[in-house]
C-alpha cells in the first residue's frame, strides 16, 4: 500500500494515478478527511478498476507500508512533525523542492541543513527518506496516455530502502531510475529542478533528464 501524503494536489493527484494504474493500491492524504475521499472518488470514478482511497494524512501514514510526501516545502516540518510517530522504519519517498518564484523566474528557498530531503531526513531520524521524482512534472505524470521519457534521480542513505524504491519506480514504462548516490545529492537534485523550470519557462517545454553512459 503507498500513502501519498499531500495526496489531493497537482504531484500527489499524478503519483497516485500512476502507481494505481500498476496496479498498486494507493492511500490518498490530506489535512482534511472528506477532501481526501472526494480526491480518491473523482479518480476512480474516471478509471474504475484503481483502487484509491482518501484518509487523512495522520491514517495514510498509519496505514501505508510506503509513504511518498508531496506538499510544498514551507509545509513540510509541519506535516512530518504530525505524521512522524506513524513512519517509524517506513520509506518515506521525499518529492518536495523548496522553489520560490519570482519576477516569473524560480529560484530555490535556502534550507536548514542545504536541501528539503535533509531535512526530512533529519525530522524522521527512524525512517528512511529516499528521495525521487523532482524533475518529474505532474502534469506529464497525469495524463496515462503518455510514456514518460525520463530518468529518476534518487539519492538516499540506506541502501536496501533505495533500491526498492527504485525497482517500484522502474515498473512505470518509460521511466528509468538512477541512483545518484547518498541522501546530500539531494542539494544538487532541487537546485537541478529549479534550473529544468526556468528552462521550460524560457522555451516554452517541458524538459526532463536522461543521464547518458549508464
Ligand atoms: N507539481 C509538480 O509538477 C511537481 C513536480 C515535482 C515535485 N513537486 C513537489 O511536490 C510538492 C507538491 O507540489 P504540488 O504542485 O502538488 O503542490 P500543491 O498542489 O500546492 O500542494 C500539494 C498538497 O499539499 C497540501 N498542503 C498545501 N499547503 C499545506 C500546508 N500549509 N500544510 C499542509 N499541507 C498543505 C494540500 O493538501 P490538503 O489541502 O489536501 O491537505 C495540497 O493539495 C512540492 O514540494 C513540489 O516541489 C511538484
């Protein structure tokens, strides 16, 4: 079962789509209960074999055995500090980029410790935060009709958590994860998201990343 906590906006709505049409049971959280059952509702009643359902994010995190987090970064010590005693030795799958726009061009918040997925980290020091999907846009990862062609950059510090997350991540067709290496790579993942939006800003695409020579 995968919660996806932060579940009912643009990044958790696409997840959840994905992962469900794999055949994955997904746990769609939200601050509010009936946001979240109307969210799972309006999915599956576009794609009825989905097995989605709405929680709040306190029971998604009880209930899932993996957890991916996709609120915005000015939530995120919040939202954790809430659901933290429900992740103890979970994988806590981290999506959040700290970008701030700006005069229409985005740039990244300074964290505490140099990235968001630190930062997890460090509030949930008994889970296992990898982190994946920052570069991927949702509105890509939504529409089903089309393959996906990008890499995943995932990064994290225990080594048997990331690689169940990245073989999750390799069943979704067109999609090929890339272990960056250790959970501080996470600095260069955010600020690389924030270079890939000022380049679809610029010209007007929706670009991603492959890793050539691997
Ligand atoms: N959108 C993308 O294409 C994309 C791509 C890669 C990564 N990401 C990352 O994914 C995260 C979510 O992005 P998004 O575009 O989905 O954002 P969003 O739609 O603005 O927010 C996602 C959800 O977070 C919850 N939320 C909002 N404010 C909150 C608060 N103050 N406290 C607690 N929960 C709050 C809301 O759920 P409830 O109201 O139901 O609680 C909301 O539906 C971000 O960190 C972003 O960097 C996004």
């Amino acid at each position: 079962m995968i919660g996806i906590i932060g579940g009912t906006g643009a990044e958790g709505q696409a997840l959840s789509v994905r992962f469900a049409s794999n055949g994955h049971e997904v746990i769609i959280g939200s601050r509010n209960e009936s946001k979240a059952k109307d969210v799972a509702e309006s999915i599956t009643g576009m794609y009825k074999k989905f097995h989605i359902q709405g929680m709040t994010n306190f029971n998604t995190a009880q209930n899932a055995e993996l957890i991916i987090l996709t609120v915005p970064y000015y939530s995120q010590k919040d939202v954790l500090n809430e659901i933290k005693p429900n992740l103890t030795n979970k994988i806590v799958v981290n999506t959040v980029v700290p970008l701030v726009f700006k005069n229409s061009k985005v740039f990244l918040e300074k964290t505490v410790v140099g990235s968001a997925a630190l930062e997890s980290q460090k509030l949930l020091p008994d889970s296992f935060v990898v982190t994946a999907f920052q570069t991927i846009s949702s509105e890509q990862l939504i529409d089903l009709k089309v393959i996906v062609d990008s890499d995943v950059l995932i990064c994290g510090d225990d080594l048997d958590a990331k690689q169940k997350v990245i073989s999750l991540i390799n069943r979704i067709e067109g999609l090929r994860s890339i272990d960056t290496g250790s959970l501080d790579n996470s600095i260069y993942i955010e600020n690389l998201t924030a270079l890939l939006v000022n380049i679809n800003k610029t010209n007007k695409v929706r670009s991603a990343v492959r890793i050539t020579g691997i």
